[in-house]
C-alpha cells in the first residue's frame, strides 16, 4: 500500500512538473511578437551595421550604444537588423548582450545577419546564435544545416488586419574569406553560394505559388555588397556618400541574377564598406548600403542607421540614413526616385 502511495505521489508531481513546463511555453510564446504591418499600413525597419562594438573600450562602447538607444527611441521601429561585424570584443558574450540591450529596453524585435569578423573572437557564428536566441526579442535563425554559412532565413511581415504573409526579409550569410586566401584571382572576399543561391529560388518560388502566382515584395538583407554594386555607384540617379571602393568579392556567383528571374526582391541592404552609404537601383532592384554604427574601426562618415518604410501590398518603400545630427539624409523613395 505504502508504494502505491509513494508510486502516485511521484506520478503527480511529475505530472504537476510537466504542466508548469507547459504553462510557461505557453506563455512565453503568446509573448513573442509577431512582424506586422501597423494600422496605416506601415513597417519600419531600422538597420544598423559594421557597430564593431568592444565592450573592453567603454567610452566609445558607451557612445555607439547611445546612439543606437536614441534612433530607436526618435524612430520606433517595428523591426532592427544588425548586418555584420557587430561586435569585435573578446568578450562575446558580453559584448552582444550589450549592443542587443537597447532593443531589449524598447521591446523591439531584431535581426542579425553576421559579416567577416563576428566569428574572429572565439565563438563561431552558430555558436554565436546558439547564445543570442536566449535574449528577449531575437528573430535569429541558423537556417538549414545543409547549406552554406549560418544564418540563412526569411523573415515575414503580416498584414495589420489578418495573419496573411504581406512582405519578405530574407537574410543571408555572405560569407568572410575565400578559402584560398593567398589566391589573388578568387579576391579577398567571400561570396554568397551557389547552395545558398538555390535556396533561396526555391524558398522564393514557393512563396510565390503560395501567393498565387505573385512574388511578396521582398527585401533583402547580408554584409559583403554584391559585385553589382560598382555599377549604380556613379548613376546619375545613386543617392548618397561615394567614399570608397566596393569591396565587394571578385567571384560573381549569381545571387543579382537569382533575385532578378525571381521577381521578389526590392532592395537589397548590406554593409562592409564604412565610407560607403548610397542607394541606387539595377533593374529596378535597389542596391543600398547602411549607415556605420561603430566607432571601434575605420570610417570618416558621420555614424548613425539607415531606415526603411516598407507599405503594405505595394512594391515600394522609402528609405533615408539617419544619424544623431540629421535625422532624415538622402531620402528617396523607391521606385520613384530612380526613374530615368
């Protein structure tokens, strides 16, 4: 008799176990934000990139958080990306619950695509996720194991009045070196894959079915530019600082030509390059840098982020770089700015 109670008493706190664990799953789900356009049918996205953020050097660690802390608070975004070269620190850990931190503060959701040097300090960059998907607010992804790179997701934007998918991120990993480093002729920087190029017209044209037949108006976001981009740099029609020459890889492996037949892409938003931030469009696809966050490496350009309004079931946005001194710089609006 005696171990049928105790046998019972184990069956129901098990039980009871099982059930907090349930609850709080629950709950914290029904927490997580959802991507949605708002009531005026508007997202707005804020994209901050190469903040090479050291937590060791605290006045400049200090000043860039601020900044960060002030556009979020001046722009209210529905959604932040961090593309690339985030965070420099031997502490890596640290360093990214520190720059993730104003987010957090204002519970705005957040993106991170990684650049060239984020796994240089210790942590590789599935590592890297397997610690920022314990931070409030994350949209984070590593993406399919049986691809290239780490971080390869899309993101989707709901319309403000049902569940339906209105828009698409998709977020990509550019890669840092190629894997002959010595190798003049593959250039010194890496290129998005023919695998990552694959899923990403297959991911697309499922999306495109799903929508009967009509591609998502869609953007994209990853660090190293696109070769494409040293042919807008001197269009009449390119907005913006000039300052330097695109690093973008030498092996074109097709992903302009991918997002080009696929017909979703808008625009596509990267980084790198930190005397770079102009915007211009091949196409009709918008190829634009952001604006340096950072102030831990080189750059000459005032540092600040690059917003984007996104409007719900039209193939446009408006898009302008906005730092603590001028809050709205090289505004265009696209497709029309760029019309011949």
């Amino acid at each position: 008799m005696y171990l049928g109670y105790a046998r019972i008493n184990r069956m129901l706190k098990s039980s009871l176990i099982l059930f907090f664990i349930f609850a709080f799953t629950v709950v914290n789900a029904q927490k997580t934000p959802v991507l949605k356009f708002n009531k005026e049918g508007k997202f707005k996205i804020v994209q901050f990139t190469d903040v090479h953020l050291k937590v060791e050097n605290k006045p400049r660690c200090d000043s860039v958080v601020n900044t960060i802390k002030t556009i979020i608070a001046n722009e209210k975004p529905n959604l932040v990306v961090l593309t690339g070269d985030v965070c420099t620190s031997e502490n890596v850990k640290e360093a990214w619950a520190t720059v993730t931190k104003p987010m957090a503060d204002a519970k705005t959701p957040w993106a991170v695509i990684y650049g060239n040097h984020d796994h240089e300090y210790g942590l590789t960059n599935k590592q890297i996720t397997n610690y920022i998907v314990t931070l409030p607010y994350h949209f984070i992804k590593n993406g399919p194991q049986n691809i290239s790179g780490s971080g390869n997701y899309v993101l989707e934007v709901k319309s403000s009045k049902t569940n339906q998918t209105r828009s698409l991120l998709y977020c990509l990993d550019s890669g840092d070196y190629p894997y002959e480093k010595d190798n003049e002729e593959l250039g010194k920087y890496d290129w998005i894959k023919f695998d990552q190029i694959q899923w990403y017209r297959e991911v697309s044209k499922q999306y495109t079915k799903k929508n009967n037949g009509k591609p998502y108006p869609a953007l994209s976001f990853f660090h190293i530019p696109l070769p494409e981009y040293k042919e807008i740099k001197e269009f009449q029609t390119t907005v913006g600082d000039r300052d330097e020459e695109v690093s973008s890889p030498k092996i074109n492996s097709g992903m302009y030509n991918a997002m080009l037949e696929s017909k979703d892409i808008m625009g596509i938003f990267c980084g790198h390059d930190h005397n770079n931030n102009y915007i211009g469009t091949l196409n009709n696809i918008a190829l634009a840098y952001g604006c340096k966050t950072g102030k831990d490496s080189y750059g000459i350009l005032e540092k600040g982020g690059r917003v984007i309004i996104l409007y719900e079931g039209e193939r446009k946005f408006d898009t302008w770089i906005t730092t603590p001194s001028t809050a709205k710089k090289y505004f265009v609006h696209y497709p029309e700015s760029f019309n011949k």
